[in-house]
C-alpha cells in the first residue's frame, strides 16, 4: 500500500469533544488522554482552544510538553490574538499546528458573522497568513462546508492553499450531509480547484443523524487523507465521528476502504475506558466496537455458530481492538505476578504507587467475588481518585428498611480521621449527608447520580458516577464497587475532590 493511501488521524476529544457538555476535563486529565493517543498513534492531537479560557491554554501547553510523537493543534478563529495565543501556547511542541476556520455557507455569514463573503476571504487568506509566520503546518477550516455554496467553497479553499493552509479541512460542522453529498464536495473540490495537489484534505462530521462515520469515510473514498474525529464519538450535540469507528471499518472492509493509518488499534478499548472513566460517560452497551455487547452473543443460533467458527458472527477479533482473551483466571489467591500479567495483556502499564494500589483494591474485591472479569479490573483502575486526596474514605456502614435509613460514614479529611451518622430519604442520600456533615459544602449541588452494573450477575460490581456542581465548576466522579452504597460514598468523595481541586485553582489564578 503506497503512502497516498495513508490516512491521517487528527484526534479532536481533547478539544470538541470536550465541549460535549459534562465532558470537560482537567489539566491532569488531559494529559493522561493525551500520552494514550500519542501511544496509540495518532497523527495530530488537537488540545484545545487556547483563547478560549486560561484553563484551554494550560492544557494545550501542557500537551505540547508531553506529547512525543504526534504533531499538537491549538485552534483559532480567524482573528490575530486567537492565533497568537495559539502560538504561544505550542511552543514547547516538538510538533505544532495552528487550525484556524471561519464559516463560509451563507446561514453563517449572515446571521453568525454579519459579514459579506469578500470579507469572509479576507479574513481567512489574513488568518493563515498570521498563522505562517509561527509555523508552517497550518490547518484552515470551511466551518459548514456542507451548506456552502460550490463556487465560494473552492474560490475559500484556493486563497487558502495560495496563503500557505497545507490542510484544508471541509467539516460537516451540523451532521447535515449524506455520504454521496458529502463524496461530491471533496470531488468538486479536487477537480475545480487549481492548487489542490499542494494540500490535504481533511473530513470532520458531526453525528447528528448518525452519519457522520459513514460520511467521514466517503469523504476518504473520494481522497481526503485526513480523518478528524473523536474517541468514544464524544462531541458537540450528538457528537463528533468515532475514531474507533472510522479506523476499524478500514482495516476490516480492506477491500473496499483499502487505507491504512497509524493506529494500534490493539489499544482502542483502553483508551474507550480510560475516556468514559475521566468523563463519567459511558458508552451504551450496543456501541460499535467499544460497547460492552460488542462481542457478547446470546442468542441460541449465534451462539452455536460461534461454537463451530468465530467468523460467523464476528467480523473482527476482541484481540484487535484490545480485548484481548486470557487463560489466566484471577481470584482472591492469585499474587502480585499473575495480576501484573493480566494488566500487562489489557494494555496498562502502572507505576509501582499506582500498581500497589490497584493490587490492594483487586485483592479487596477479589474477596467479595467469585471471579473477577475484564470489566471489573478495568473498572477498578478507573476508581483512581482516594490517593493525596483532602478527603479520603475510610468505612461506611449503612442501615436501609422500612424503619428508616442512615449511614454512618468515618473519612480521613486534610488528615484527621473524623467520624458521623447521619439519616436521609433513603440510604444513598443518607451517605451524602453524611459527606455534607463531616466536610459542608452549602453551595455544592449534585445535578447527576448514576449507577449500572460493570458485569452479570447477583456479585457484578456497581459503577456509580457523581456529578458536582458549584458556582459554574463541575466534576465528575466515578467508583465501582460490589456494594453500591460503598461505590456512591467513593463516587461522590471522588467528584468532590476534583471540586476541591477546581476552587483552589480558580482561587489562586489572577483576575483578568
């Protein structure tokens, strides 16, 4: 396979798909995400929007310093200091790339810009020029490619190549276009547009009427080389194209998507995890590759001609995007070696704080179940939350039935054991109030509570997530454990923390 077939990955989860709302991130977890997708090859990690907020800068910068391999994007308006901005914040990248974009259908330009389309131009050709003079990989966006007019597309697209854009990207920024529509802008493109030999192009689309896989890869077929997209399929509205999606459909149809890319897909499904155990999203069970039913099979006649031949009803192997299956069975008497061997086959390498940690808690919960899944250890590892914390859980014991319910709750807070029993209307508030009385925190509301269960059976462990709100901050926190009440009590201690950590920041950062 030659190199003109080579697609680029531009993974965009730490920017649009962090504007999914409740999928914002902090610093520390931007740039776990951020050393996954640089392991697992991605192309170009774009880290944020650097003007946006002093938050978005940080991380970018962060991104910069500790990407390796991966080109970083900072994205932009078409406006100096947002690019300014951009480039400041990309210093330290060994790699950087400037995206800039300006919309370009007629909708946006009137009502969004108030700008006439010759303006539009202008700004764009200025905004790459700017951007050129801090690097020579700059992006430029069409922002609703997909609405705009076919002569004032490539007319855009042209002055862009002409001011030094080497990618130009043609986004369906609203999940409007159907795959054949979607095909024929990039093959207009290509056959109207002069100079378009001297830039890649780039597809970006938006699910909103569950297209936007199957649109990002008719973009491919009709030669874009660059897939812009998200892991999970996290983004604005109904999300952005899953990376774990686009790439799978190429490897498995090779004979009629005959691409390739960078990805170890061996590392999708931690990466899927890792994602939904930051956000506190989870993926449905029935999502394509990453669900928890992706290659689970209960019917009859399924699972008979799974017994004679795994081709009859699967079409691609657990092991190809890191499930990988084990003969090693895990229990209460397995030791420290058989432990690590398991992680080392699902793909995670901890370091020896982390490592014990997570042993402890394995051991922990390998005494309450008979046996210990896949799932379960990976949510375990996502219950990452108690160490060097302000508040740390200790014990919880929980009285529930119809003659009243209350929690009587011990935590280790700035580091003095302190202990409480508080009721509530039901046993679950009772915890929190419990939480509420050992460390108060009027102002703090609790806008999402959620629980489902990681595995099968009357022993499956609880994953709980906690959402926090106070004064426009918000955490997430997620646990999991085989009793629900003692997961809840985690799950909020955990989304506290994180709180905790937020105000401090907002507290100690200069005012504008």
């Amino acid at each position: 396979m030659s190199e003109k077939d080579r697609v680029i990955i531009f993974d965009t989860t730490l920017r649009d798909g962090e504007q999914s709302p409740g999928c914002s991130m902090h610093l520390e977890e931007k740039l776990r995400m951020a050393e996954i997708l640089d392991q697992m090859g991605v192309d170009v990690i774009e880290a944020g929007f650097p003007i946006a907020s002093q938050g978005d800068f940080e991380a970018v910068q962060g991104v910069a310093k500790c990407v390796k391999n991966a080109a970083v994007a900072g994205l932009c308006r078409a406006k100096a200091s947002d690019i300014e901005a951009s480039a400041e914040a990309l210093k330290p990248a060994e790699r950087k790339r400037i995206h800039t974009f300006i919309s370009t259908s007629p909708l946006h330009m009137k009502h969004k810009l108030q700008m006439p389309p010759e303006e539009v131009l202008n700004a764009a050709v200025e905004s790459i020029t700017t951007a050129r003079k801090f690097t020579d990989d700059v992006e430029w966006s069409a922002e609703d490619a997909t609405r705009t007019e076919d002569d004032f597309l490539c007319q855009c697209v042209e002055a862009a190549i002409k001011a030094g854009a080497r990618t130009i990207n043609l986004p369906d920024t609203v999940g409007y276009s159907i795959p054949e529509e979607y095909a024929a802008m990039f093959t207009m493109v290509l056959n109207r547009v002069p100079n378009i030999d001297k830039a890649i192009l780039s597809v970006h689309c938006h699910n909103d009427m569950g297209l936007a896989a199957a649109n990002s890869l008719a973009g491919i077929t009709a030669g874009a080389r660059q897939a812009e997209c998200t892991i999970n399929g996290i983004g604005e509205r109904a999300g952005n194209a899953a990376m774990e999606e686009i790439v799978m459909a190429m490897r498995t149809r090779q004979d009629m998507l005959p691409y390739k890319t960078g990805i170890d897909t061996t590392m999708i499904t931690m990466a899927s995890r890792t994602l939904s155990s930051i956000t506190g999203f989870n993926v449905q069970p029935n999502k394509a590759i990453v669900g928890a039913n992706a290659f689970a099979h209960e019917s009859g006649i399924h699972q008979d001609g799974m017994l004679k031949n795994e081709k009859t009803y699967e079409i691609m192997t657990p092991a190809s995007v890191g499930l990988r299956k084990s003969d090693l069975v895990l229990g209460k008497h397995s030791g420290r070696h058989a432990f690590k061997k398991k992680l080392a086959e699902m793909g995670y390498e901890l370091g020896d704080n982390a490592f014990q940690d997570a042993f402890k808690r394995f051991k922990d919960l390998a005494d309450k179940k008979k046996t210990v899944f896949d799932e379960d250890i990976i949510a375990l590892l996502g219950d990452d939350g108690a160490l060097n914390e302000r508040l740390k859980f200790i014990s919880l014991s929980v009285k529930a039935g119809s003659d009243g319910q209350s929690a009587i709750l011990e935590l280790e807070v700035d580091g003095a054991i302190k202990k409480t029993e508080a009721a509530g209307n039901g046993p679950v508030d009772a915890i929190f109030n419990a939480i509420r009385d050992l460390f108060p925190h009027p102002d703090t509301d609790l806008p999402l509570y959620q629980v489902h269960a990681v595995t099968g059976g009357t022993d499956a462990q609880a994953e709980v997530t906690v959402k926090l709100e106070e004064k426009g901050r918000t955490a997430m926190g997620q646990s999991a454990d085989v009793d629900t009440m003692v997961a809840s009590a985690r799950a909020y201690i955990y989304a506290l923390n994180k709180l905790l950590r937020k105000r401090e920041k907002s507290i100690s950062e200069p005012g504008p």
